[in-house]
C-alpha cells in the first residue's frame, strides 16, 4: 500500500509498521488474528489501556456539556482540573500552562525560563528525548536531535548521574559557560525511552543545590514518568526536590486526547503578573483534555487502581529477578512500572524482532523498555513477561 500519510522518525521506504483491526484493553488484535500484548503502553502514553471505557465516556460526556472553548474563556472545569493537578503535584502555589503535547509543554517551559531568568543557555543531559520542537530537540541528546537546525550556542549536556564525580564536573560546566547566561537545568526526572535511568538521591540533592547556588531554574520533564508510572504520582516525588517548572504530556490524558501542561513555581507566576506572557495556543487548556486530565487524576488516587500497579510492579520485580540471570542481559533497571533490560548482544535488536513474537516492545541501543499498561492484570503481564524471558533465553542460547 502506497500510504498518503507519513510514518515518523524513519526512512519511509522501510518504516516499522503493524496493521490492526482493533483493540482490547492491553493488546492489539491482527487481520490474520494474532493478538500482540503491549509491554510499552505503545509510546509510553497509552497507560491507561488501549481502550478504556471510564476515560471514553468522560470525553463523550464532555462533547455533550462544553465540546469547544478558546484560551480567553472561563469555565469551572478549568479550574477544577488546574487546582486538582496542583494537588496531586504536591504543590500549594504557582500555575498550569496548558499544551497539546510534551514537546510543546518542553518549549513553553524553556521560553518562559529563559525570559523570567534574563538568561539563555540550557544545560541537559545526552541520555534524555525531551520532543521533536527545535528548542525541545535541541536540548536531547539521542539520535533524534540529528537532521534538524538546533540551537547548540546554547546546549550544553552535563555528565551522566552514574559517572564519577558527576556534580562536581557538572559544576565546572556552569562555571565554564558562565551561570549568568544558564536559564535552566532541564532533565527527564528518570529517563524514559534512553534507558531507565534511576538518579540516587544524592544525586539530585546536588543538582537541586547547584541550581539555588547559581540561580538557575530547574525544569523537570515528567512526560514519560509522570502520573503513576513510577508508583508515585509524579517521579520527582521520589526525592526531596523543588523544581520551578515541571512538564507534562502523555498520560495526563492516557493518549486519548492530545494535550499537555507546565506547571510552573510562584517565582515563574508572580514574574507574569505584570508581564505579558508571550506563550500561547489556539486550543489551550481545551476542555476534552480538561476532563480527561481530571478522569486520570481522580483515577490514579482510587484504591483499586494503587492496589493493581502494587500488583503489577511486584510482578515486574519477580521478572527483574529472573532477567538478570540470564548470560545476554547485562543489566535491569526498574522503578514502580518503569524497567530497562539492557542486553549484552553485539548485534541490534529492534521492534519487529518482538513482534514476530506477539510481544509489543519499544526497543533503544538493545535496551527494552517496559512500561506495562496500568490497567492490565498481573496475571496477564505475568504471562507476556514469560514469554519474553524465553524470547531471550533463545537470544542467550545464540550468543553462547
């Protein structure tokens, strides 16, 4: 089929693809019936199923009551949904920016960092995606940054957390550029797609200091780790940190509606009190994203729901066990719902070599990336996780 339509992040003439008839809640059905279990919620955002009825039906019943609003209109669902997702970021002042993606979200962050500090300069971290925008792709490090016009006058990438004397060569980064010219700190608060990789509190502690001591904004992108991914509702709430702008997508609306959100501190908020805020989108803090949004955050506080991704987390650290006992895996890396099984294998494996199997997986640098759909059981991800465990003893059995 000569497709109308582009597939993204690839050659055309050879893009990975998987033709569908339908879904169910954690799997996708095939025209010759297979049924391909999804262990990386698609790209991270689909966390809440496949499909979802409860998340449907709030979309439909909001077509019905306020289907449409611009960015000048107020209505109660607006503020209802900012002063919940304030609550459930832990923080009692500052502001929602509103989006209708991550790399939106991304940008708006920067544009208001840079504009309130004075300042331009942003320092990241190369194992990040932080989206496909010029200033967002700008400031990651993977391959995706390749091919595009990027601002790297003013990126600089600051070591690894795992790498020795970390905060300290970090510090010599912010004395070399100049911290009177560094807006931002911006970094995944565990990185997603790159690797899953868990920074120790010290760590974070460190960076949090640095950005106090040399006045530099800290900005986290929680748009893969965010809303329950890690057990907690947000990942920065693992440390004891106070970022000025945090920055969301994906699951704030579990992919079924593209939206997007900035929180932003009271310095960042009390800054535009005065000042013309510069940012802005035709369907801004659009209300099917509003109610979406509020759906996810009632949903993620529900008994049910806590008691499932305990279950399934538990399941995921069984595997984990047993993963790393095999001779190709060098390392896994997991956190609440989020793991890496990094492969010690030569050769490049990709997405179409776990499909072949009925396994969906996202796949970077033979790092896998599991990111189970929330609403799944973990007798079902207990079975799509054997599964894979015998995949790789095959790949363990080649390698010899």
């Amino acid at each position: 089929m000569n497709e109308a339509y582009y597939y993204s992040w690839t050659k055309q003439n050879s893009a990975s693809k998987l033709e569908i008839k339908e879904t169910t809640v954690d799997s996708y059905l095939t025209h010759d019936n297979r049924e391909i279990y999804d262990l990386s919620s698609c790209s991270y955002h689909l966390s809440f199923g496949l499909r979802n009825e409860r998340l449907t039906n709030a979309i439909s019943d909001q077509y019905k009551v306020l289907p449409a609003a611009g960015p000048k209109l107020v209505y109660n669902l607006k503020q209802e949904t900012s002063q919940k997702l304030l609550k459930a970021l832990g923080q009692n002042e500052g502001k929602i920016f509103y989006t209708v993606s991550g790399a939106e979200a991304v940008e708006n962050a920067l544009k208001m960092a840079r504009k309130v500090s004075g300042k331009e300069h942003i320092l990241s971290r190369e194992k990040s995606y932080h989206g496909a925008s010029v200033g967002a792709l700008s400031i990651t490090g993977d391959w995706r940054r390749e091919g595009s016009p990027l601002l790297d006058h003013l990126t600089h990438f600051i070591p690894e957390p795992f790498e020795n004397d970390a905060l300290a060569k970090t510090e010599e980064i912010i004395k070399k550029v100049g911290p009177q010219k560094i807006a931002a700190i911006c970094l995944e608060t565990i990185t997603g797609g790159n690797g899953v990789y868990i920074p120790d509190p010290n760590w974070y502690e460190g960076i949090q200091n640095l950005c106090r001591k040399y006045k530099i904004f800290l900005i986290l992108d929680e748009i893969v780790c965010g809303f329950a991914r890690t057990g907690k509702n947000f990942a920065f709430q693992h440390y004891n940190l106070a970022p000025d702008f945090i920055c969301m997508a994906k699951n704030i609306s579990g992919g079924f509606f593209p939206f997007g959100a900035v929180y932003t501190s009271k310095e960042v908020s009390d800054y535009y009190e005065n000042e013309v805020l510069s940012c802005g989108l035709t369907n801004y803090a659009h209300p099917i994203g509003l109610r979406v949004c509020s759906e996810i955050l009632d949903l993620i506080e529900e008994r049910e729901f806590v008691d499932n991704i305990k279950n399934l987390e538990q399941t995921l650290k069984d595997s984990h066990q047993e993963f790393n006992q095999l001779s190709c895996v060098k390392e896994c890396r997991q956190i609440g719902n989020l793991m890496a099984v990094e492969l010690d294998y030569k050769d490049s494996l990709s997405w179409n070599d776990f499909i072949k199997e009925n396994l969906y997986i996202n796949v970077s640098n033979n790092i896998l990336i599991i990111t189970p759909i929330m609403m799944t059981t973990p007798q079902r991800l207990k079975q799509a996780l054997k599964k894979l465990k015998g995949v790789l003893e095959k790949l363990c059995e080649k390698i010899g």
